[in-house]
C-alpha cells in the first residue's frame, strides 16, 4: 500500500530486543504440542503474545503522527477457534486525504509436520480492504492452511495522524492471554491521560528518556512546528537535514495470564468491561506556542464541540425550514403538539445516511435540501427547528452502545446527537434519525447510561437516557379439556414500551400468515387455529394479538390423576446467568413486567387435589419481584404470575440473587396442577 506519511527520516525511540522465547518466527515446537490451555482448557484458542509498541515522529506536512507496531502470536486449539485466524484491523480517516496507513504487514502460519515445524506465508492476494463506515476501512486477512494445533503470528506497522484520538490498546479478549506487553514512548511536548477500562490491577512503569529526531525540512522545525488538524497539500522544498535532542516520556506495561472476557446474557457492549487502555492528550507544549489545555472537564469539552462550525453555528441557521416550519405551526395548537408535529414532519422528511458523529457531514442546508444526513445534521435540524418554534430545546451528545461509556472527560467520548425538548419542566428525547421512533423513545443502541445536554449559552449537564416506565406484556389465557383430555386454548396478548417496538421490529413487514409461521417455529409443540395482529405497523400503538390452539400431549395422566404445567408454552425454564460469578453489572436496558393470567376449566369428573403454593421473591433494593398465585374459583383453577425487573441496571454484586431469583420462578413455573377423577 502507498504510503503518505513517510516524509521524514525516522521517530524518537528504539525499543529493546523481544525476549527470545517471542521472537517473530521463533515459533516453538512446544508451543505446536501444546493441545489445550494448562489453566482454560476449554479454550478454543489463546494469544500466546501481544505487543504494542508506539512511538512519535513529525513531518511538516502532517505535523506529529504515532506510529504503533503490533505484534501477536495466537495459539488455535480446536476448529472452534479457527474464527481467530481471520484477522482485521481499522484504518480511520477524516476528509479522505487525511487518514491512517500501514506498512510492513507479514503474517505466518505454523504447523507440525513429520515432528518439523513448518511455515506458511500470507500472500499478498490474501489481504484486503473493507468500507466499514465512511470514515472507517477495515484490513482483513484470513490465515492459510489452519488446522487443529497450528500457531498463527502476524505484525504490522500502523501509522496515524490522529494522535488526538488513538485507538484504546486492547489487554482483554474472549480467549485467555498468556504474555501482553505495551511500550508507549511520547516526546515531552505532550502529556497524557491515562484512561483504563476493566478490573484487571495495571502496573503502568513511568520513565523519562532522551532521544533524537531526524527530519527533512524546508524551515527550522522550532518555527514551524504544529499540531495534527492542519495539513500542507502539496510537497514541500527540501532544504536541509535537520536533528534535535528530545526527552521523552515512557510508559511500560507487562501482563501475564489474562483470563479471557466471559460474555453473558444482559450485558451492554462487553467492550465497556474488556480490560484496555488509552492514551490520551491532556495538554501540549510545542515550542513557540506554551502551555495549551487540551482536555479538562465535561464543561471545556462540551463548549469546544458547541463552538465548532458543524456544530454550534448549525443550529444558528433558520432561513432553510421557515416555509415548512410556518405550515406546522398553522395546525398546532399546543406546545405538546408543536413537538409532536415538528418531531414526526423531520422524522418523515429526513432520512438517515447510517453515519453517526457529532459534527454535521453535509450541513443542515444541504442535508434539507437533499433529504439524507448524518445523525447531527439530522438532530441539530429539529433543534433548530424546535428553538425557531419557541421551544425550549437542546442537543444531548450520546455514546452509542457500542461506542463504549464515556467514563472521563474526552472529546471522543460522544458519538451521536439526539434532540431535546423542555415543556413545563418535563423533558422530552427525540431522535429522528428512526423512522419508527416516537417523541420520548430512544432505540436501545441510545440507551447507554447518560447523555451530555448542551445548552444554547455552551453550558452542559448530565441527563438519564435509561426509560423509567415498564415495558409490559400482558397476556390472558384460558384453557379447557375435551374428552380425550386434549388441551383447547385462546390467548390475548398486549405487548407496550420497547418490548411492541422490538416486535414491531421483527415482524413490521411480515404477512399473518409469516407471523404464524414464525410463532409455530418458535412453539413447534403448539398447532395454531384461528389469529389476529394489530398494530405492528402502527409507532404509536401497542401490540395485540390472539389466537386460539392446541397442544400435543399437555397432561401426563397417571391411573386417576391428571397432571398439568399450567403456563404450558408460555414458560421460560432456562436461566440466562449461568457463570459461578460476574464482575459486570447485568443491563436490561430498560424495566420490563410480564404478566400472565392463564384460566383452566377443571375436567369433567375431576376435582383439583393439588395446587401450587403461592409465592413471593423480591429482589434487593426493590430491583425486581416475581409473584405466582394459584387458586381455584368455581369449577375453575385461575394461575397468576407476575414477573417484574424494576431497574434497566442491577448490580453485579446482586448477581448470585438474581440468578437465583431465576431459578426459583423457573422452579414455579415447573409445578404442576394435579387434577383427581371424583
């Protein structure tokens, strides 16, 4: 690949020889015997070693740029594992001219053959490029001849100008590690942040250094040194050759034996727990130019985005929607129905382009015109809008799930904009990037602890993103015994909140006839008859349904007893949690309450000789409770069960209560009526 950035003669620090035992290519044959991890033999695979090492350089037309070198030799186990011999990395770009580059790619494959250790080189055909976003490309390469046993080992060099945005180093993955080492080496005109995610302790090592850096120039580099984000285009008039002395600051850290990531159900990104560390520049000091704050607190940052030109003076244009805008108000009579129109009108009009960001891509004007933007030009849009009607409104800057929680104040915490609106002291959420939103309903890929609001003066505050009102699927069921003591049954559902809107996901372009056909797969035991949907086209509109059915063999009938699990189909009886511990809190993402009724007509020429007792749990904290109540009333047995999570967040130290919790309501759900003939 061409490079762009080599335009000096060479970078600050020269790092130490790589211990013998991981030298590239010095792949052991023990290393090739060894058939399962000693510590995680259920393991499919480990990285045996992990290296980054980074260091600066400078050229005058990018200014300073990083330079990382990876290295990783990965042990595959079982066929399992052969995933982990498909390798990627990203490459990040700003305005397509400015962008990250690689270099020096070599990658090996190691098997066992004839008691030999035998190699195999990736060939260049073999590595490619992906367009992952508009402003992300993927390089992939897969690994050949992998087999049970084999080693892989690969290195790159990765080159970036954003050195205000480095990537996080990663220590963590879903396989154990056996060595990680990171060597991190920056000239003194820059201090650092040191970011860490995960509970693993690090022992980040601290020292001072002296080095040098060479350099092609056309001008005295003490004149002429700046920051990454202005660029030459063009190439410069070489004069001179030049050198200066540089300290340097250098951070060293070793791990060993890291435990691989254990996923589970309700976590939120599992990167937000991955053990990792990032770097990142809290002041500059370039010669000539002083001491210069880079990164503070929420305030600094959230006033530099909001004075940016794609994000502050965006909201300040009006004159593109004032046609549009004076038809809306004409038929609003409130200020509930002025959000409410002005919200639905974008949220029809527009139509997102799949990219996230916090600055405007095309810009409001264009993106109006044009019908298409980014996430910000598409919420500063109805800001704006909103403000113009005399709304109290703001943006709130967003971390998308799978960006990661912003835990301390950078400027790369955020990755989207949502709208907000204040009518008598309530606030309202908005985001019209969703075509089946609605006014205060964020998409579960929004919820992600809190968002950063800003106002119109720069001022910031933290708002809670997480819903406070229960989704709820509420269903009633009766059933009644024909002679055979086969089971007729009707049920009526109503599914509200996030969980209608989940349903509505999945089935919105789907016939009745499809959505038969996916509940008889998910219920193969239960043959349906007669249905009904409503609303699952409808954004504003809960989901119901109902359908009338039979079920295969519903009672065990022993001598003259007839025994019968009465939620039948509707039970859940596996536990999500099955991990002895977890140190992750478990995300619902919002609350959520199952309630089901289920009515039995008693058979004829039995009587009930035996009922579930009734039962209560709760859950600390009034996190959560289950109820089930069984009782007969008449010549019929009523079950209630109710199943509540009151939190979208509980917290890893409830996690063997929780689980718990689980076992016992699956424990209830197991119990059976016992019916007797009289």
């Amino acid at each position: 690949m061409k490079q762009t950035l080599l335009l000096i003669a060479l970078t600050l620090i020269t790092f130490p020889t790589l211990a013998q035992d991981y030298d590239f290519g010095d792949v052991s044959k023990e290393e090739l015997l060894e058939t399962e991890h000693p510590d995680h033999p259920d393991a499919s695979a480990s990285i045996l070693y992990r290296e980054y090492k980074t260091r600066f350089s400078y050229s005058e037309e990018y200014g300073f740029f990083a330079i990382t070198e990876v290295q990783e030799r990965i042990k595959i186990y079982n066929k399992e594992g052969y995933k982990y011999a498909d390798v990627a990395f990203k490459l990040h770009t700003s305005d397509g001219r400015t962008k990250d580059t690689y270099n020096g790619l070599k990658a090996f494959t190691y098997n066992l053959e004839g008691g030999k250790v035998k190699k195999e080189k990736l060939k260049n055909n073999g590595i490619f490029e992906e367009e992952a976003s508009k402003y992300t490309t993927l390089v992939k390469f897969a690994m050949p001849n992998i087999n049970d046993g084999s080693v892989i080992e690969y290195k790159y060099e990765l080159q970036t100008p954003y050195i205000y945005n480095l990537d996080e180093y990663s220590l963590q993955e879903f396989i154990p590690i056996k060595k990680s080492v990171l060597k991190f080496a920056s000239p003194e005109y820059f201090g650092w942040n040191l970011h860490q995610r995960g509970t693993l302790p690090l022992n980040v090592e601290q020292g001072r250094g002296r080095d040098k850096i060479t350099y092609d120039h056309s001008e005295a580099l003490l004149d002429k040194m700046k920051d990454v984000g202005s660029q030459r285009h063009g190439k410069p008039t070489i004069n001179t050759r030049n050198t200066i002395d540089v300290q340097t600051d250098i951070y060293d850290l070793e791990l060993s034996n890291v435990p691989p990531l254990k996923d589970e159900a309700y976590t939120n990104n599992v990167n937000n727990y991955k053990n990792s560390l990032k770097f990142e520049v809290s002041f500059r000091n370039l010669p000539g130019k002083g001491l210069e704050t880079v990164t503070t607190t929420w305030d600094n940052i959230t006033e530099t985005i909001y004075r940016s030109s794609r994000f502050g003076n965006e909201l300040d244009k009006k004159g593109y929607f004032k046609s549009d805008l004076e038809r809306i108000l004409n038929t609003s009579n409130t200020e509930e129905e002025i959000v409410f129109n002005i919200y639905e009108f974008v949220k029809k009009k527009m139509n997102w382009n799949d990219y996230v960001g916090i600055y405007t891509d095309e810009g409001v004007v264009k993106a109006y015109r044009t019908n298409t933007g980014n996430s910000a030009d598409i919420n500063l849009m109805l800001t704006a809008m909103l403000r113009e009607a005399g709304i109290t409104s703001n943006p709130v800057l967003v971390s998308t799930r799978d960006h990661g929680i912003p835990v301390s104040p950078t400027i790369n915490g955020f990755n989207f904009v949502i709208s907000s609106a204040t009518i008598n002291q309530e606030l309202y959420l908005l985001d019209a990037t969703n075509k089946n939103g609605s006014v205060n309903f964020l998409e579960e890929h929004l919820l992600n602890w809190n968002g950063r609001q800003i106002t119109e003066d720069g001022r910031s505050r933290w708002i809670n993103l997480n819903p406070t009102s229960h989704s709820e699927n509420n269903t009633i069921m009766s059933l009644k015994f024909d002679e055979a003591m086969q089971i007729e049954g009707s049920l009526n559902s109503k599914i509200t909140g996030h969980s209608a809107y989940n349903f509505k996901k999945r089935f919105s372009r789907k016939s009745e006839d499809e959505l038969v056909a996916t509940f008889e797969s998910d219920y193969p035991n239960v043959k349906f008859g007669e249905y009904s949907f409503k609303n699952h086209n409808k954004t504003y509109e809960p989901i119901l349904y109902s359908y009338k059915f039979n079920v295969e063999k519903p009672v065990d009938v022993i001598e003259d007893k007839c025994y019968l699990t009465p939620m039948l189909h509707l039970a859940d009886l596996q536990n999500p949690f099955v991990l002895e511990d977890r140190t992750f809190p478990i995300d619902y993402q919002y609350p959520r309450k199952t309630n089901y009724i289920v009515n039995i007509a008693i058979p004829d020429g039995y009587n009930v000789s035996t009922l579930p007792e009734s039962t209560k749990v709760l859950l600390p904290e009034e996190l959560g409770e289950f109820l089930y109540k069984a009782k007969q009333v008449g010549n019929n047995v009523q079950v209630s069960y109710q199943f509540v999570i009151n939190s979208n967040l509980v917290p890893s130290k409830y996690y063997n209560e929780l689980k718990t919790f689980y076992n016992l309501a699956i424990e209830k759900q197991e119990e059976k009526i016992v019916f007797v003939k009289s």
